[in-house]
C-alpha cells in the first residue's frame, strides 16, 4: 500500500505532519513516538532573534478546544539550526522549518539562513504577523501584503520549497490563496488559529495574559474545512489541511476534500503518538477500502461534487 503523497517538488511517504508549535523541535517527542513513521515534522515558529513570548497563563482549555497565546515564543533561527538540527538529521523524516517575522526583511532572514542550511526540507512561513512597517496591518489580512511577503521569501529561497501557512481570520480565503499562488509559492497550509477570548466572571479577567488567543483543536475542524474545500474547488496550488485533527477519519475528510496533506496540532498535547497513530489508521482505511495507493482518494468528495 503506498501512502505517500507530493506536495509540489516535495515527496513524503505518507501525509501527516505535526503542526507548528504543538510538537516542540521534534525530539522533545521522540520518547513517545518513532518519529521515522511521520511524513514531516514541522518545528516550532522561528524568528531571527530569540522570543520570550507572552506571560503566563498562555494556554486555557475550551469546549472541544484551546485557546494559546504563546506569543511565537523561539530560540531564533540560529540556535535551531546549530543546537537543534543536528540531532534531527538522523531521522528518516524531512524537517520543515516555520518561519516568521514583523517585516519583509524578517522573514527573508530566516529564510535566507534556512534554504541554506542542509537537513531542511521546506520552509513554511507563518504570515499571522503584524506587518511593523505598513501601521501593524497583518501579513495574513490583506492579499497584497500575503503576495509581497511570499514573492520576497521565493526569491531568496531558491529551488527549497516554499508553503505559505494563512490564516482564517479573514472574509474570503480564495484571494490569499491565489495571492500565495502567483507569487510562486509551491504550497498553502490552512489554517492557523482562530482568534478568540475567554474570560473569568468571578475575577473579571481574562483566561490569557494577553486577552485575545487562537483557537484550535476539534472545535475548529468544520470552519477549517469549509476554508480548504473552498481553495481546492478554486485554486491550483496543493493545500495542506489543518485543524481539529484528532484521528485518521478527520484528516481523511480533509484529503477526500482536496488536502493533499495533513498537519495534525492540538492532538499531539492529549496523545503525543497521536500523528503516528493517525498514520496507522489511514493504513487500516485504505486496506478496508481496496486503496493500493492514497494519492487517488485525495479529492474523493470534490471529484463526487461535480459528478
Ligand atoms: C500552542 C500552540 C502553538 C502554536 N504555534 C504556532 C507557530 O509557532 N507557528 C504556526 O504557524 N502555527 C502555530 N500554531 C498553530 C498550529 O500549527 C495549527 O495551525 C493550529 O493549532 C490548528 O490545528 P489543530 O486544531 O490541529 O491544533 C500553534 C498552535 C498551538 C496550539
């Protein structure tokens, strides 16, 4: 049975991935899981300098959810590539790098150090950022700026492919994804969090330090599903889909959908094997089904739509 899938130039034996920021620099996991059984690993947003974060409590749990305001909290990209790389070139697994910044020149920073750096597969770019230099308008918020920021990190990144990860807090997905697409990325990932609060009625307060959070985990899957069958209905660039995957049946809605991946988040802080587990389970679905190679499932749903 083959599992594995393309993601432009990118080849991966199977689909699932673990998401930015819920699996730490991957080996924090490798006492829980063999991390050669996942089809990448995406590390923990970087920036060019170390971040702090934000104050605790960052983390507060819903109904069917979590609310985080880590606050991009990193090592810089430099000490990921000197202290934390190393041991993960062992693997059989590509690695693929999250980037961030607050202006262009940021993010092609990271970038640049990054497409450089042997052991790196891809490189996501985290566009949930304020853009410092354009009054703090989100990189995420405005297609133009999402266009400018993936054109800029293209030019400096060579033949590394490049994923552009959006976010859902806007209107309407399809023009960001176009946006992303003429730009040359090879990829987008959908989606990131939800912004959202909570708050104590007895204190009055908020539950994170920094009042507003994003929200993820199984309360966001259909939202973030309806964002990736509308970008797959209409735009031609491989989508890789995020958001409330607990189990291989969410993530195969996903790919039945359109995604030809998956990236699997808040599910790693309840099971750390989660993705390894999900791997398994598509590996049952695609037996039970008579599926001998899972790239012709992905599209299923789409393909039935128009029939
Ligand atoms: C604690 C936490 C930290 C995160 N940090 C990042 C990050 O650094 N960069 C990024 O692109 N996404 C980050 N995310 C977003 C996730 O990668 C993912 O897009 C989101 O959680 C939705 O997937 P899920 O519902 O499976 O968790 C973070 C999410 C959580 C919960």
């Amino acid at each position: 049975m083959d599992l594995s899938v393309q993601i432009g130039p990118l080849r991966l034996k199977n689909p699932v991935m673990t998401a930015s920021g819920t699996f730490g620099y991957g080996l924090e996991f490798a006492d829980y899981l063999d991390l050669n059984a996942l089809g990448a690993i995406v590390v923990k947003g970087l920036s060019l300098q170390p971040r702090p974060g934000n104050a605790p409590p960052r983390i507060y749990e819903t109904a069917a959810g979590m609310l985080n305001a880590i606050g991009l909290q990193n090592v810089g990209v430099e000490e990921f590539v000197t202290t934390k790389l190393p041991a993960l070139r062992q693997y059989d697994t590509p690695i693929i790098a999250n980037a961030l910044g607050n202006t262009i020149e940021e993010y092609t920073e990271v970038c640049r150090v990054l497409a450089h750096t042997e052991g790196i597969a891809a490189v996501e770019i985290n566009v949930s950022c304020p853009n410092v230099k354009e009054g703090g308008i989100h990189f995420a918020t405005e297609p133009a700026q999402t266009g400018r920021v993936t054109e800029a990190v293209r030019r400096v990144m060579g033949d590394m492919p490049l994923i552009v990860k959006l976010s859902p807090n806007v209107t309407h997905i399809v023009p960001f994804a176009r946006a992303c697409r003429a730009a040359g990325a090879d990829a987008v990932s959908l989606v990131n969090t939800f912004v959202g609060i909570a708050i104590d009625l007895d204190t009055m307060r908020p539950r994170l330090s920094n009042l507003t959070g994003g929200l993820s985990g199984p309360a966001i899957k259909p939202l973030a599903q309806r964002l990736v069958w509308e970008v797959c209905r209409d735009v031609d660039i491989p989508v890789i889909g995020i958001g409330g995957i607990m189990n291989a049946t969410d993530a195969l809605e996903y790919m039945a959908l359109g995604a030809v991946a998956v990236q699997v988040g808040t599910a790693n802080f309840i099971r750390p094997d989660a993705a390894r587990q999900i791997v398994a389970g598509m590996a049952d679905f695609c037996a039970a089904r008579g599926i001998t190679r899972l790239e012709n499932f992905i599209g299923a749903f789409l393909r039935r739509e128009t029939s």
